[in-house]
C-alpha cells in the first residue's frame, strides 16, 4: 500500500519530471505528497572549503555566495510547489484529513541534504527523484544514499512527462536479495498492471543458478498475467539488454540495486548506474 510519497523539492531543472511523475502515483494510489527542500548549512560549509586558507574574509566570501544560490534554489523550488497545488487542486496538509483528494506539504530544513532526505525517507512508503545525469555527482549520491540508507523504494521518471503509468511491468530478474526486495516493493504497481514480464537475462553461467520460473509460478498466484522472457546479454551487456527489452515492452521497470563497498562507501555498479541513467522508461528500484 502507497499512501505517503517523498519528492525532494532540489530547486533544479529536474524538479518538474519529479512533481509531475509524483502526482500520477498520488492520483494513482491515493497518497499524500511530502515535499522535502534542504537548504545546506552556508557556514559549516564554506568552513570544509576554506579550512586550509584560514582567511576570515574569504570564508565570509564564500559565505555569502553559498547563501546567494541556496536563496535562487528554494525560491524556485518553493514556486514549483505552489504552482503545482494551485495548478492540480492539491489539498496543503500536514496531517491525515478527510478531504477526498490528494494532498501535499513542503517541508523545509537546513544541513546535509542526504541526511534530511534519508531520515523522511524512512517514514515513508516511497521516494520519487528525478533521474539524474551522467555529470550530475551530487544526484546520483543523493539516490544512492535514499536507497542504501533507507531502506524504502526509489521510483525514476524519464525525462519525458509520464502521462500514465505504463500498462505493463518489467521485472529485471536476478537470483539475489535485492531483486526479491524490489518485486515486494512493486507489488502495489504489480497488482494494477495488465501484464507483468520477468526479463531474466542469461549471462553464460551453466545454469545460471536464478531460476525465474519460480518467481513466475509464485506471481501467479496473485491472481496476475505473467510472461518469462528470457534475454541473451550477448555482446551489447546486461544492462543494455534490459534496457532495450524494457523500452520494447514500453514497460515500468523494476529491479534491484546492486552495489560494493569501497572505501566504506557504497558504489553503485555498471548495471544498476546504466540503467538508471540511461532507462527510456520509469524505473523502481529497491536494495
């Protein structure tokens, strides 16, 4: 059941595919929409930058620049979210109310906005962020750390408005936790497709140890039009094969993230950073 979604209001460019694909969910499943804007902490981190120079009035100089541009984001993303109430007819509420349709608040807080992000993560049952691009780092940690830390489900628009959710489903098949977690996670979407497709893609291993007719068998008993498709990785890669499949079937796809540990940071890997940069579809991820 999907009742409270958490969008990242980020003051940038991106925001809009976010809103957008975040009030067809709310529209979709009934929910109610937190938005969430972080204002970084202009002191602490002009300190980190210039803590090697020590010159009172270049941290002040950067100070104020910090402060400058966190000004121009909230203001845009604050003007995003009003437009989108008055534009939508979204209820502003805070708390549960009667109303009988969907309603959304704008939370806004100061500090580390992988921090922020993560804690209201948890609280809630999903998380939409726009997908980001391949220069765009500080993106692509903050999805990173949602989806290590929190323990909730990630959801990414394309860049294209999603009119509707697509009729179809894709499930990204692996025989590891991580896509058993993302196909629990999905099940509210599951249950409102007209047919779900396992891809399970086959990369050359005898056997190949992850046996989708199992997961096949088990859908089917929800009651839920299933099809196995079975995918060679061949010389394009896992991820392209996938990607292709999933933009053939014109499908929500849904896998696992899946990852390393370096340096006691969690990295995303080839496959999982592939797909999310590159799907034509919306993606829902779970680690």
């Amino acid at each position: 059941m999907i009742k409270s979604i958490l969008v990242p209001a980020r003051g940038s460019d991106k925001d809009d595919a976010a809103f957008g694909a975040a009030l067809l969910l709310a529209r979709t499943f009934g929910a109610h929409l937190d938005f969430l804007h972080v204002r970084p902490d202009a002191a602490a981190v002009a300190a980190a930058i210039t803590m090697e120079s020590g010159s009172a009035t270049l941290l002040n100089q950067v100070i104020s620049r910090i402060e400058e541009e966190s000004d121009e984001r909230e203001e845009k993303a604050k003007a995003a979210y009003l437009e989108l109430c008055a534009k939508e007819g979204l209820l502003e509420a805070g708390a549960p109310s009667a109303a009988l349709r969907p309603s959304a608040f704008l939370h806004r807080e100061t500090g580390s906005e992988r921090d922020s992000v993560v804690e209201h993560a948890r609280a809630a049952d999903l998380v939409v962020i726009a997908r980001p691009r391949e220069d765009e780092d500080d993106a692509l940690d903050l999805i990173e750390a949602v989806l290590v830390a929190s323990g909730r489900p990630l959801f990414l628009p394309p860049d294209a408005p999603l009119p509707a959710l697509p009729e179809r489903v894709a499930i990204a098949w692996k025989g590891a936790p991580e896509a058993a977690r993302a196909v629990a996670a999905a099940m509210p979407f599951l249950e409102k497709a007209k047919e779900v497709v396992i891809l399970a893609v086959e990369e050359g291993q005898e056997g190949g140890g992850e046996r989708p007719e199992l997961l096949e068998a088990a859908l089917l008993w929800h009651g839920l039009s299933v099809r196995l498709s079975r995918l060679a990785a061949g010389a394009r890669g896992t991820a392209d094969a996938l990607l292709a499949a999933a933009s053939a079937e014109n499908a929500l796809m849904v896998m696992g993230g899946y990852g390393h540990s370096r340096l006691r940071e969690w990295v995303f890997g080839g496959v999982t950073r592939r797909v999310l940069q590159r799907a034509p579809v919306p993606v829902l991820v779970a680690h």
